[in-house]
C-alpha cells in the first residue's frame, strides 16, 4: 500500500513540476563603453522594479504594453551585482532577483578644463557690454540695492540684443552677486560692488576710471538715436518752446532730419506697450543725470556716447551741439 501511494506521489511530480523562479539574464562580462542591458523574463501580471547599486545605474526600458522587464546598465570598470525586485500578481510576496557581472576597462583620461577669460567670453559682443559696464559704473551712486544693479544690466543686454544666458552676461552677474547682496546702504558692501564692476571693467580690457569719470573718447561719427527725458508736470513754457523747435522748420530740426538722427522725448514714468517700465527709460535713470537730461545713443547698441542735464534755457540749438559731442 505505501508502496503504492509512493509510486503515485512520484509519477504527479514528474508529471507537474514547480516552475523555475525568473532570473536576471545579463552579459557575465562587459566592455567599458558598449552597450549592456539586463532582463527578466517574467510572467504576465509580473512586475520588475530595478534597483541602483554602488557604481552602476539601471535605466529601465518599457516595452509596447508598458511593462518594464529590461533595462539598460551604465556602470562603473569593476564586479557588479544588480538586483531587481519581482512583485507577483495578487498577495503573493515580492522576490528580490540578483545577478553579478563585471565591467573590464578603463576610464579615458578627463578632459583638460578650459578657463576662458571675461574677455573672451564676450567674444565679439565685448565693446558693448564694456560700455554697459561703464554706464553702470557712472550710475552707481543712484543704485540702492543689487536687484536694481542686476536689472540695469538685463535691461541693457535687452537693449543691445544681447540674451540674458550670454557667457560674458553669466559671469558678470555672478560676481556681482559674489560680491554683494541686498542693500547698497552699507558702505562695505557698496565698495564691495564698486570693486567687482572695477574688475570686471579691467577684466573686459577696460581701464577703471579714476575718482572722477573719465573724459568721453572720440567716437565716430554717424547717425544718433538723441533722447530728452523729462518730467511733464516740471515742464515749464520754455521746455514746450525748445521741444517744439527741434521739431518744426527750425535750422536745428533740418540738422537732424538732414544727418538721419531720430529726436525722442521720452518721459520719465514712460511706460511700453505692455504698461511695463519702459526699458530705455529704465536704464538713462539709472545713469543718475536727472530730468531734463539729454542723452545721445548709439541708434544700434543703444549706448550711451553723451549725457548732460538740461539747464531751464535750453534750446533746440543746444540739443545739436550735444548731438555734435556724440558723434552726431
């Protein structure tokens, strides 16, 4: 009798036998550099989760049903072991599979760091951004706290069509915000500023002016953008006066219109388009001239070859000596 259920029990294990345990199928030895992927041959309803280990990443591979069963293996030269867990359908129990494999080769040698100076990071944009740093400079005092020293220079990028995540324009900003923050009322921290834009000027291939700004260099002449800002409830009669003769039949109107020069009078709340601060306007306030001010532009850069503040006699003559001083 027990002969018998013996033979029997025997026959039905021979007859269904336990189904083999899924494994982590991956290249027993691999190069440096060629690709290598993992993969578990799971079962319907089965779901892998793959795990990092030290010194190698599993970057899991979903197929057409999103099931995630293989997964590409970045590692480092060296014995590996991956694990993955397999989490069955249902309550059974999840299996955590393992697998070893070793990387042979070696790392190339790193490649050289390149430091490129200021200068060279501003590659043919630096003549530019050298004046927005001297008009920056010039304007210093009228600046309270760093955020209004960093918008200046967004604001002029803007202008000179310069983007914001320009090399040079990252760099400056990143000293200035290594050299100050906040408040501009500490005198340390002001000096602090006033030494990172002195650097970065030198550093531009500029040379830092002295206690007091430097005298204009001649320019070349050529068309000129020429601003007046000003206040409109300080404007007196003679403002009105002078505003229209630079508009009319007058000698100093036919000047501008035979030289190609374009006369703005911008004001100083002006708003954009957009009923945003105007961005010019923005950046000739900072220059701390005041109002009225006449202001004399690059037409394509926007820089700034000639400031003075206008005295209450003003005249449209006036307005093209100035222009004459900037090259115009």
């Amino acid at each position: 009798m027990n002969r018998f259920l013996l033979t029997v029990l025997a026959a039905s294990l021979l007859a269904s036998p336990l189904a083999a345990q899924p494994s982590i199928e991956i290249q027993s030895v691999a190069q440096l550099g060629k690709e290598l992927t993992a993969r578990v041959d799971a079962e319907p309803g089965e779901r892998i989760a793959w795990l990092p280990g030290p010194g190698l990443t599993p970057v899991k591979i979903a197929d057409a049903a999103g099931d995630v069963k293989q997964a590409h293996v970045f590692a480092v030269p060296g014995e590996h072991e991956i694990k993955a867990i397999l989490v069955p359908p249902g309550d059974a129990d999840p299996v955590i599979l393992s697998a070893r494999f070793t990387v042979e080769g070696a790392p190339g040698p790193s490649p050289p760091v390149v430091v490129r100076t200021l200068a060279e990071l501003a590659g043919d944009k630096k003549p530019t951004i050298a004046q927005i740093v001297a008009d920056g400079r010039a304007g210093l005092a009228q600046f309270q706290t760093v955020a209004q020293v960093n918008r200046y220079f967004a604001v002029s990028y803007d202008l000179a069509k310069i983007p914001q995540d320009h090399p040079a324009a990252v760099e400056i900003k990143k000293r200035i915000d290594a050299a100050a923050s906040g408040s501009l009322a500490d005198a340390k921290v002001r000096e602090s500023l006033a030494a990172a834009l002195a650097k970065i000027a030198s550093d531009l291939g500029t040379d830092p002016p002295g206690p007091t700004p430097p005298p204009v260099p001649p320019v070349v002449e050529g068309k000129r953008l020429v601003v007046v800002l000003h206040e409109v409830d300080d404007d007196s009669s003679a403002f009105a006066n002078f505003r229209v003769n630079t508009a009319n039949n007058s000698a100093a109107a036919q000047y501008f219109k035979a030289n190609g020069h374009t006369v703005q009078f911008l004001e100083e709340e002006q708003k954009d388009q957009n009923g945003q601060p105007h961005p010019l306007v923005e950046k000739l306030k900072a220059l701390g001239v005041g109002v009225p001010a006449a202001f004399i532009l690059d037409p394509a850069t926007k820089a700034v070859l000639y400031q003075t503040k206008l005295g209450p006699d003003a005249t449209a003559d006036n307005l093209v000596e100035y222009t004459k001083r900037g090259g115009g």
